[in-house]
C-alpha cells in the first residue's frame, strides 16, 4: 500500500520517530516514558517489517532496550 509514494512500512518508521521526538517534549516524566514506549514498540514492529531480519535486528535489539529501560523506570519504587 502506497499513499503519496510511501509505503505502509514508512509509515510505521515516521510514526516511531514522531513518538519518540514528541515524548522529548514532555515534562512529565511519566508520560515522557510512555510515549517514548509506544515509539519503541512501532520501531521494533518497524524493525520486523524489514525485508530482512539482518536489516531490522538493530532496530529491534536497540528499541527493545530502551523499552526495558523505559518499564523499569516506570515500575521500581520511588526513591524517598
């Protein structure tokens, strides 16, 4: 599927870097790691719509990363 000569695979790579650009606005700190999640979740999606695994392995293994990093952070107990 192409609208505007880009493809569906495109489309999900934008809509990652948007996500991930728009949480660097936020304030909050918990909302900036959400929306940084969701963009993490569409580049590793991003990532497997790759032609090939050896192409979107680096996506996928980055993103994954910073997904991990991002629920961690979200779930430990608050410091005092």
């Amino acid at each position: 599927m192409e609208l505007f000569g880009i493809t569906g695979i495109e489309y999900v790579g934008y809509l990652a870097s948007f996500m991930v650009l728009l949480s660097f606005t936020m304030k909050d700190v918990k909302r900036l790691r959400l929306v940084n999640m969701s963009g993490c979740v569409l580049f590793i999606i991003y990532g497997f719509l790759m032609p090939t695994l050896r192409i979107g392995l680096p996506i996928i293994i980055a993103n994954a990363a910073i997904l991990m990093v991002n629920i961690y952070y979200l779930i430990r107990p608050a410091k005092q």
